[in-house]
C-alpha cells in the first residue's frame, strides 16, 4: 500500500475541482453527465455502473431525474472511480468500512458539484470567509445551510477555516480544515464569540430565530 489515505479528502476536491474547470464550471447536474458522455436512464433505484462497456450508466428513479442532487451523487461516485480513489479506499479499509467512506465521500462531493468555483469566488469577494458568504452560496445554488457551509470551508484543502450552525445554545454542525473549534458538535455554548480568540477571524449572522450560522479562518 503506499497511498496515504490522510489525503482522500483533499485529493479528491481537486480532482473534482480539475474536472469542473475542464466542464467550464458547469452547474447543471445533466448538463454536467452529458459533457462527461455519462448516460442517464430512469430506473427502480438510484445507482451508477461506471465501468459499464458501453461507457459510464447512471440510472435514477422518475422523480430524480433532473438537475437533482441525486444525479449529482451518481456522477461523483463515477468520478471518484475514475479518479482511482475509489480502489485505494476499498484496498485500504476493506469493503464494509471502505463503501460507507464512499458514500460520505460522495455525498460531500455534491456540495462542490452543486455550488460552484466561480459562485464561492463571487461569495469571498464580496463578503470575505464569513457567515455572510455561506448565506449567499445558499442563496445563489439553492443548497441548504449545511452543504453552503462545508462548501466554503473545504474549498481550499490548504486553507485555515472552519463554520458551525448553533441551533439554540446547541452546535448542531461543525466544518473544521485544519482549524480546530473550541467546542465540538452537540456541545452546549453560551456566548460562543467568548471562546474564539481575537485573531480567529470570527463571524456570526442569525438566520432564524433559533439559529446561528458562523464562520473563522486564520
Ligand atoms: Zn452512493
């Protein structure tokens, strides 16, 4: 075995990011399969063969056939295949443990094939890696809360970011690269900007009465 697992995660955002710039940043999900000659069928259940020998099948139920989250899991199983990622994982954590990384992996994947480079570009620009910038990818891509938050801060494996949504004095989702929260997930918190230390960058923005979205990097 000689390929380190520690960087899974990371090289398999800048593969994705590598195929995304060669699609132009493509946001559509069926756009995005037919550029990359990946045929798209209606079926019983959700799946994809990418080894199929009339190129890579995707097949997915009636009502997830679209521009759907659902194929955008399908293509990133398929691109972590092509990538070679995907038999480093099963070589290194077995079948059961190493299918289970696949999913999580695949499900993280969706973020970065749904939100965009050029839309997290726009955010930071315009709202610096802030609580506010997670609020705009929502806005621009239509992802929900927790998807526009690992987006951000995941978007440069290198960088020094982390986010978390409070629900009421609860964390209820947290986001780390290589920066480490003062409280973890399901964690009480009173006063949480208390607990960051003033270079940490820090930002809040309420997004409903009972919950808080925020952001630090440094
Ligand atoms: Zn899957």
């Amino acid at each position: 075995m000689t390929y380190d697992t520690a960087h899974l995660a990371s090289d398999y955002i800048y593969y994705l990011k590598a195929v995304q710039k060669e699609l132009r940043h493509e946001a559509h999900a069926l756009r995005v399969a037919r550029e990359l000659d990946i045929r798209v069928r209606i079926g019983f259940s959700n799946r994809c063969t990418p080894e199929h020998p009339d190129g890579p099948l995707m097949v997915v139920q009636p009502w997830h056939y679209g521009n759907t989250d659902v194929v955008r899991h399908e293509e990133a199983h398929i691109l972590l295949w092509w990538s070679g990622l995907e038999d480093e994982i099963i070589a290194e954590f077995g079948e059961e443990l190493g299918w289970r990384v696949v999913e999580n992996l695949c499900q993280f994947a969706v973020g970065f094939l749904r939100i965009t480079q050029p839309m997290v570009d726009q955010a930071v620009d315009r709202y610096g890696v802030s609580a506010r910038a997670v609020k705009h990818l929502k806005k621009v891509s239509g992802a929900d809360t927790q998807t526009a938050l690992r987006r951000l801060v995941y978007d440069d494996p290198r960088s020094c970011r982390a986010g978390f949504l409070l629900s009421g004095r609860y964390v209820a989702e947290v986001a780390q690269c290589n920066w480490s929260l003062p409280f973890s997930w399901l964690e009480a918190v009173d006063k949480p900007a208390r607990r960051f230390p003033p270079d940490a960058n820090v930002s809040f923005l309420k997004l409903t009465p009972s919950q808080t979205l925020g952001v630090c990097w440094g």
